[in-house]
C-alpha cells in the first residue's frame, strides 16, 4: 500500500486521539476544556474525508475508522462533558448517569447513517459532530449570560435537554447539509442565513453562541422542511 493511503487514516486517529484526551481531561475535571479538543476532533473529521476524496483512497475501513472514532469524539466524550457537569451541580449520586443517553443514541446516529442511503444532500436526524458542540459550548453560553446559567444549573436541565438531544439524533426529521449544489441564493437561503447568523454569533459571543447556532440550525430545518410541504 502507498504511504498516500494511509493519509487518511492517520486524520481519522488523530480524530480519536482528540477524543481520548479529550476524555482524559474532563475526567480530571476540566469539562469545560472539552469543547476544544471536540473543535480539534471536527477539524480531522473533515480534513479525512477531504484528504480520501482527494487522494481517491477512500474503502470501507476507512468508513468503519472514521464511525468508531467520532463515536468516542462526538459521543462518549460531550456525554462525560454533561456527566462531569453534572457531577458539580448535585449531590445525588444517581443523577449524572441519566446523562450517558448521549453515547449510547450517538451509537445508534452512526450506525444508521452507515447503511441509511438517504442522507446524500440532507441529514437525517441530528449530526453527532453538532449535538457534541452543542453540549460541550453548553458551560460556556452558562457563564455568557445570569439567566441562561440560572436555567443550566438546574441538573435537571442538563438531563432532559441531553434526553431531548438523544431523541433528535435518532429522529427522522431531515436538516440542512450544507452541501451546495449551486450558490443560488433561492435554492440556499436557509444555508445562507445560517452561515450567517453563526458567523455573526460565534464573533460576538465566541464559544457560548454556538449552542444558539445549533438550535437556529434545528429551527431553520423545521422552517425549511415547512416551506418545502407548501
């Protein structure tokens, strides 16, 4: 084999490394560092996949690799982030477990998306790499603003929006790819808002906005799929 086949891969376990320390750190303590090595582990993710294409090395181990790593970046990993997060906010002991929903449909997301042929240009249910951000991001939107940390010191929060979460990962509502056919602004509108809007967020708030990306992200979808049953 040709050292360019082993390009990809190589991307993809560096994926997973990010994972593994990204583990490492929050069970040490440090949750809110999760959402960095979560941001590393989306770069690689992208970059495999852009690499294989490129190189025209892509087979099937390199789609059960790249499976099982975001696996542990894009599940196991935000589920010890909310776990450890929890873990601060109570005392019960019981209480941070009811948040490890999140591996576990994270799983199933993966699993469906690798023999689901229907998500070529829309996913179908919520991406596992955008329900990570979304509760790594978390802490931080919680020090961003009094209310919204208020809301989000309640573990109880954290339990059902990882239960609601989990749902949505497995559902069957389909949601913008941002996969452009064309750079029409008709057929891209929601993309562009999106695009935008995130922007606009991420500069003005830095890591807390993005959980508010994701839920315009989720309300853009509904909108959309509203507009296309019209």
């Amino acid at each position: 084999m040709s050292i360019k086949s082993h390009i990809p891969n190589s991307l993809t376990l560096g994926n997973l490394l990010a994972g593994v320390i990204g583990i490492v750190t929050v069970l040490a303590g440090d949750y809110q560092s999760g959402a960095y090595f979560i941001f590393l582990a989306a770069f690689l993710d992208f970059f495999d996949g852009f690499a294989a294409r490129l190189l025209k090395v892509s087979g099937e181990l390199g789609k059960q690799l790249d499976s099982l790593a975001d696996l542990v970046s894009f599940g196991v990993l935000p589920g010890f982030v909310v776990y450890e997060w929890i873990s601060t906010l109570t005392s019960v002991e019981w209480m941070p477990y009811l948040s490890l929903t999140i591996p576990l449909f994270s799983a199933l997301r993966l699993a469906k998306f690798n023999i689901d042929t229907r998500q070529s240009d829309r996913f179908i249910g919520l991406p596992t790499p955008a329900n990570a951000l979304f509760f790594s991001t978390l802490p931080y939107l919680a020090d961003f603003w009094s209310f919204t940390g208020d809301y989000l010191s309640n573990p109880w929060t954290l339990i059902i929006l990882s239960w609601v979460f989990s749902l949505l990962l497995v559902s069957e509502i389909p949601l913008i790819a941002l996969k452009f056919k064309n750079f029409s602004l008709r057929d891209n509108v929601f993309r562009y808002v999106l695009l935008a809007s995130g922007a606009l967020a991420i500069l003005l708030m830095g890591l807390s906005g993005i959980p508010l990306v994701i839920l315009l992200y989720l309300g853009l979808s509904l909108i959309e799929n509203s507009s296309a049953s019209l």
